[in-house]
C-alpha cells in the first residue's frame, strides 16, 4: 500500500527551507528564506508550497497558545518484529531522534479563529508520513472525543506512505479503524473537514483523507491511491501532466476547493460557521 | 483430484510420485505386487503431501494463493451456492468484471455475494485486470450491500485481489475514495457481513469489501498490507527480495489471529484448494452456514457495536509504556 515518493521534479521534498538564501524547487529562483517563512512557509516568487512540519502546521492554523496535545503518550512499538536493510526499531529510534516526534501523526485540541476544534495533523517527515498503530490509535480517538465533546474535527494529511509496511496487516486496519470512528462522527452529525497537502497517497488517501463533509487541497499537492511510478510500471506509459496534483483531483470532483496556506485558517473558520459548528 | 498439472517447484516431489503411480494404473491388468506398489505409493504421497503443507514459507504460501488452480470466486459460487443471480453495474459509470455481486443461496439462506474475479482464461484475465478492481467495483460493491441490507440480507464477501487497479482512470475516477466510502459505509451497515480471503487479500483493494463482523481467511491464503514484491521494491529497492519481505511483512493464516485481524481460519484440504475444490467448498459453506446462523441472531445494534469494536481494537502500541 505504502506509495511512491512524491516525485522530485516540481515538488518539494521534506525539507524546510533554512539559512539566510535558498532555491525555491518551484520556480528555481533564489529567495530569502525568512521571506517564505514570514509567508507561512511559501516561495515569494511563485507560490510554491514547501514542506511544513505538523508541529509548524499547527502553529500556523491554530491562534497562539491555545493548543493542548492529546495522547502524546502513546509510542510505537515493533509487533511484527519487522527488519528489512534495517530493523523498525532502529528505524523508529532513528526518525525521533532526527524529527523530534514520536510517530507520524499530532492530535489535540485548540481554537480556529476563536471556534474550539480536534484537530489532527500527519507529518510526512516521519516514515514518509505512513499510518501504523500509533497514528491511527491517535486519530480514532481524537475522532471519538470530538464527537463526545460535540467538536468539529479537521485532519491535515501529509503522507506519502500510505499505510506502514513496518506494522503489517496492523497498520491496514488503521485505515478501517479510522474509518469507523469518522462514520460514527458522522452519525451524530459532527463535522469533519480533511485538508490535503504534498503528499497525500495510499491508504492515508483511501481512508480519512478521503472522508470529509469538506475536503480541501493545499495548491499543487501529489494526491492519489496508486504512486506514480506503480502506475507507470503497471500500464507502461507515461503519465499525463498534471496527473494526481491537487488541481487534478478537484478537477475530477474529489476536493471542493484549493486553498492556500495563507487562507487555510480563514477558510476553515468560515466552513464551522456555515455548519453551524 | 490426480490429473497431473503443472504444479509448484516447491511440489515437485508430490507430482513425481503422482506420475509414478499413474504410470503404474495405465497398466491393462494390475498384478497384486503393483497393487501393493500403488497403495505404498498413494501412502508416501500422502505423507510428502502433508510435510510440504504443513511447513510452507510465507513465500510458498503466496505461490499457492496464486495458483492457477485454486479456486476462485466463481467456483465457489457454482459449488457453495443453490443460485446465483449477477447484479450488474454501479450505476454511475460501468459494469467492473473485476468485483462481482448478486443474489445467492446458501443452505437457502438469501444473502447477497460480493468477490473478486479473477479469470481463468487469458480473456476472462484481462476482462477483470488479473482481479484488480476499479473504483466503479468497489461503488458497485456499496451499492448492492446497501441494498441488501434494505432487506434484511446478509453479505457475504470473498476476497481475491493483487490490489485494486493502479491505473489513469482508476485515479481519475477516485480509487482512494471509493475505498475510503466502503469502509466508511460497511463499518455501519445494518446487516451481518462476512468476509473470507479465499487467495490473495491484497492491500485497500481487499479491505474495500473487508470491514464486517466476521473475517477469516482459509489456510494458505495471505491477507498483506502490501505485496512482497511492493514491499521489496521500496524497502529493499529490489523485487529480487520478495520472499524476505513476505516472511517480514507476517502475513499467513499462522500471523493474522494473533494479530487480531483475522477471527477465523478455514483449513484446506491437505495439498491446498487446488488439489480439491469441492472439498474446499464444502469446508467453506459449512463455515458460511454456519456463521450466518449466529450472526442473525444477534441483534443489529449489538452485531455493529461488535464490529466497531473489532475494528477498534486493531492495533499494538505502548499505552504509557504498557503494550
């Protein structure tokens, strides 16, 4: 399930833009880094929408200093005692040291614009964003207390990896587990909102990405089931242009609207009044 | 049962012994030293038989799930059910060969059949894309189930897929959501679901029609969160390393129960589903008779608060450092 990597040509690789100058993957141009940071992590010249760490994610959306992690507890750990070039646990141990999280996903709670919201971020720098046990344990229940607590829920994906290989069937049923708990939100008619960002593949895509009342899509993110190079290796040609971007899905009916960094915040805000949330 | 066929590599010893005792049958008279021959023979491919089963890699048991001869849906459907009555299309935008539905009979129970189909002949294999389904069979799948729910039906899916479709228009027309909704909708639906994986259970194209209250799975089929040769291409940048990462990624009939994923394993008659189909129906329609008659008598809100729950417990991490 877990997917291909973004491709490179285009499209940012994790990686925040740091030091005084950088090159913008976008448009190639050199820019100031402070600038794009001030924009909310966004190239000056054209837009392009670089990689943001789901600790930066909800800091941006967020109004400062209303956050509170729920959860934070939970670890990972190795069931199946999975080893490929190298063992999971080294691996897990590994990404925490380099990211500072301890699994892929950040739930808690905190205020949109004054509106009180559970929200869950995935960050794609750890294990390529991938759901296991940990991600979807951590979903499930920010899920299940939003709707106890009559609460709208916004997820934002950012998961090249789909469902984790290191957890096996585990981390499948994660998509299911996930699943069951925004059918039951649902049910009690709470709101969910699900925003897209680079990348979000694989049974990341194919579960609560794909299940909001309102689906946004940040500008340009890879978005799809299958990775691009499955595809090409399955049906031997290549891929249109455009294939699998955001403006793709929206085109073909699968996200309501593209919405910029800058007006994420504002857009969400206006979705939970509509609602009445 | 005996016809010889190309088996395994791995089965090599079983079909030697095979072909030594029909050669042996062909005989126009069988002396009583030729008929103790035979019996001796039968005895030790019997026993061979056994060793090899009981005693297969994860990779093995992947090649057996794919065996050409195993059984498919569609054989189920002729050997399990009194009638079957296709219902076609997903009323959107096609008919997908590659996930089929209908009305069935089992044991006169009326239930309502959702399976992959995989094909038998090369036509019939690229008809359905070797059982890989588009977003068109996973919509046809929710469509059905949610009619027959509408009128107290069961349902009952076998799984038998690679993965669903990696494709243009699979993409175009929304694989990642029309997975997403049957999960959403089956972990709700208001009737008994079953779920067998009765070959391969491969990824979100087997969860697609996977989420219901009783899931099991027959002895040598593998329920994978990705195939070997996926997982050795990404992990091992090779897919010479399959059968490392079909041993990694734990995903047999021994794995699956004490995981927590999979209730119920149906046992194969002894050489795999292939060697006898219609002992492997027989096996499976007693477990589908069977299961059917407890589930009905659960009452609806009990029988979905157990499968929310099911589902909800799927999972292993430290909870303040307790696993």
């Amino acid at each position: 399930m877990a997917s291909d990597q973004a491709k490179a040509t285009k499209r940012s690789k994790r990686g925040v833009p740091e030091g005084l100058w950088q090159r913008c993957p976008g448009c190639k141009r050199v820019i100031f880094g402070k600038e794009a940071e001030k924009r909310l992590g966004v190239c000056p010249e054209c837009g392009h929408h670089f990689y943001l760490s789901a600790k930066d994610r909800i800091n941006q959306l967020l109004d400062s200093g209303t956050f509170t992690e729920w959860d934070a507890h939970l670890r990972p750990t190795d069931p199946l005692e999975f080893r490929d070039k190298k063992a999971y646990v080294d691996r897990l141990q590994a990404e925490q040291k380099r990211t500072g999280l301890s699994d892929a996903a950040i739930t808690g709670s905190g205020m949109i614009r004054a509106r009180r919201v559970a929200i869950g971020v995935t960050d794609s720098a750890f294990i390529m964003g991938s759901m296991g046990s940990v991600v979807g344990e951590r979903l499930a229940r920010l899920v299940e207390r939003a709707t106890k607590d009559d609460l709208p829920v916004i997820i934002v994906s950012g998961s090249g990896g789909g469902a984790r290989m290191h957890e096996g069937m585990l981390s499948l049923m994660q998509m299911a587990k996930v699943s069951a708990a925004l059918a039951r939100h649902d049910q009690h008619g709470g709101l969910f909102i699900s925003v897209q960002t680079n990348p979000t593949m694989g049974g990341v895509a194919a579960s609560f990405a794909a299940l909001g009342d309102v689906v946004f899509a940040e500008p340009e993110a890879l978005i799809g089931f299958a990775g691009p190079r499955t595809i090409e290796a399955t049906i031997r040609v290549e891929l249109p242009k455009g294939f699998q971007t955001s403006e793709f899905q929206l085109e073909h009916g699968f996200v309501d609207r593209i919405v910029p960094r800058n007006k994420l915040k504002s857009e969400i805000a206006r979705v939970i009044d509509y609602c009445g949330k | 049962m005996d016809t010889m066929h190309p088996g395994l590599a791995f089965e090599q010893p079983i079909y030697d012994l095979i072909v030594a005792r029909q050669e042996l049958e062909k005989l126009p008279e069988i002396p009583a030293t030729v008929e103790d021959e035979i019996r001796r023979l039968r005895r030790e491919e019997a026993e061979i038989t056994k060793r090899i089963y009981g005693n297969l890699t994860p990779w093995q048991t992947v090649q057996v799930a794919r065996h050409k001869n195993r059984p498919h849906t569609s054989d189920y459907l002729s050997l399990v059910c009194e009638e079957f009555v296709e219902l076609h299309g997903d009323r959107r935008f096609g008919d997908d060969r590659a996930l089929i539905t209908g009305f069935a009979k089992i044991d006169n129970a009326k239930i309502l059949i959702v399976g992959h189909q995989k094909g038998k002949t090369y036509k019939e294999r690229s008809a359905c894309f070797f059982g890989c389904a588009h977003p068109e069979g996973y919509r046809k799948a929710l469509a059905k189930m949610k009619f027959a729910a509408k009128f107290g039906m069961p349902v009952v899916c076998l799984i038998d897929t690679p993965g669903a479709y990696p494709g243009v228009g699979a993409e175009e027309r929304g694989q990642s959501q029309a997975i997403a909704e049957n999960m959403y909708e089956m972990s709700r639906l208001r009737t008994p679901i079953i779920c067998v994986v009765i070959g391969e259970g491969g990824s979100g194209g087997a969860l697609g029609i996977g989420v219901g209250d009783n899931i099991a799975m027959l002895q040598h089929a593998y329920y994978s969160v990705i195939s070997p040769e996926g997982c050795a291409g990404i992990l091992w940048k090779s897919h010479e390393f399959a059968e490392q990462a079909a041993t990694a990624l734990r995903f047999t009939s021994k794995d699956l129960p004490g995981l927590g994923v999979v209730d119920d394993v149906i046992e194969e008659p002894l050489g795999g589903a292939h060697r006898d189909q219609h002992q492997m129906a027989t096996r499976l329609k007693a477990y589908l008779s069977k299961s059917l008659r407890q589930l009905r008598e659960k009452p609806l809100d009990e029988l979905l608060e157990a499968r929310y729950q099911k589902f909800r417990r799927m999972g292993v991490f430290l909870d303040n450092g307790k696993a």
